[in-house]
C-alpha cells in the first residue's frame, strides 16, 4: 500500500449507474409514447420545464428520443416565470441555451394573484395550477405547438386516482393523452410509465440545476402529500403493490364496474 490514499473519481463511478436508470426510463418512455401514440412525423412539441427534477428528466429524455427517433418533430421548452419571489431567472435560460434547445420564458405574475385571492392558510393549487394552465395553454397556440408534453410520472397519476376516489367519488385520473377542454391543445404526458423515485436518482445522476417552488410546492398538510405518503409506506411494505395499482389503470373492465353510461348493464 502506498501512504497516500488514491482520490476516488465520484463521478466516473456514477457513469454505469447513470446509464443504467437512464435505459430504464428511455425503455418507459419508449413505451408509453408507443401506446399512446404521442409522437407523430412533424410534430413541434412544447415542453413544460417548471425547474423541477421531472420537467428536466422530460425535456433530457426527449432530447435523445429525438435523436434517436426514424421520425424528425421539433422541441421547445416552455418556462413560465410566475414571478414568485426569488425566483433565479437565469438558471433556466442558462440551461437551455447550454443544451441548444429552442425555448422561451413565458413572464406572467400569477403569483400576485394566486397570492391575493388565496387566503393565508388555504391551499393554493387548484388556482395556481388552472392559471398556469391557461397561459401555457396561449402560448402553445403562439408558437405553433402540435402537442403539450407535461412531466407528470407514474406516481402522478396513481396520486390522482386516489385524490379523486377518496375526495370527488370519481375513478379519473390524468391521463397519458388528452384533448383540452378548449379543443386547441393536445396534451401528452412521456413520464406515464415513469416511477418518481427513478426520477429523482437520475435528476441527482444528472445533476440538473433544481429549482424549488416555493408557492403550493411548499404548503404543509396538502391532501397530495397525505397520499404520497400512503403509497410510500406501501412501497415499503409491499414492493409493487403501486406499480400493479398503475397497471390496473390500464386495465379496465367497464361490466365489472358500477358506472350505467360505461356499460349497457339493462341489457343482459
């Protein structure tokens, strides 16, 4: 042995394991956008990026499908500046010019308004999340946008599920492709197939320049976080017991179920 201790290279031990989720997820994404049929031949997709692990993981993976991809569509990253206070302005221009991604920063001070017709206490993301909507919604319309990509991810979804099941009494949830109600937009969801936890291994891989929300992000007791961590005691206690409730939402059998508009029950 010799007396000084070799410096160890974090990073190229990162590599494999870098590699190895980023097959996962590509492998997940490939399928979800397969099924769905997300992606045509000429299609320009606005990509949502918000600052979070997801949107950055959603924009990363797209750029190597579209590399990769038989077809050619277009991409353009979104960024809509709410104007929340301390938000670092730069950190996303910067990336992106960085990646050579075409995008624009959408300004828009939602934040006042969210902030203002909220009272203190009360949660503020029905509001903010229908605002958002609709100023992303414009701005597709703008640039010429055949689809909307958001980075919602499987835990998303069962998340809403059960959202919806527990405080709408409805069996919704998002789903992978939608139509907006205002028919302009198409929206898709890539991450459908995506568990957040490989997300949040790869955006640290990755290191991407994470940027905190500090708006509904940041409030306590949310009904959200409530289910989030229900099914987080379920990964632990039962291991796939999330990913088979997911599956189930693929899987559907409408004369199995309660619904007289889903199924002509009166006829048998």
């Amino acid at each position: 042995m010799t007396e000084t201790t070799r410096e160890v290279d974090t990073s190229t031990l990162a590599r494999p394991e870098l590699a190895k989720i980023e097959r996962k997820i590509r492998s997940a994404v490939g399928r979800a956008v397969s099924d769905f049929n997300m992606i045509e031949a000429g299609d320009r997709i606005m990509v949502c990026l918000s600052g979070g692990a997801d949107s950055y993981t959603l924009l990363d993976i797209l750029i190597g499908l579209q590399r990769a991809a038989p077809i050619e569509f277009q991409l353009v990253a979104v960024n809509l500046d709410q104007k929340q206070p301390g938000f670092p302005e730069r950190v996303l221009p910067d990336y992106l010019a960085s990646r050579g991604v075409e995008y624009r920063i959408v300004e828009e001070d939602t934040y006042s308004v969210v902030k203002r017709v909220i009272p203190e206490g009360r949660t503020t993301c029905s509001l903010c999340s229908r605002l958002r909507r609709g100023v992303l919604y414009n701005t597709a319309a703008e640039i010429g946008a055949s689809k909307i990509a958001l980075g919602h991810h499987a835990d998303d979804i069962v998340e809403t599920a059960f959202l919806n099941m527990f405080y709408n009494s409805r069996l919704k949830t998002m789903p992978a492709k939608l139509r907006s109600d205002d028919q302009r937009n198409l929206v898709i969801r890539p991450l459908a197939y995506v568990r957040e936890s490989l997300i949040k291994q790869y955006a640290a891989l990755r290191k991407f320049p994470i940027i905190p929300c500090n708006l509904c992000g940041s409030q306590p007791n949310l009904q959200r976080q409530a289910i989030k961590a229900m099914l987080q005691q379920w990964d632990r206690l039962h291991p796939g017991r999330v990913d088979n409730i997911l599956r189930s939402l693929c899987q559907v059998t409408p004369s199995h179920l309660l619904d007289r508009d889903l199924f002509n029950f009166e006829s048998l």
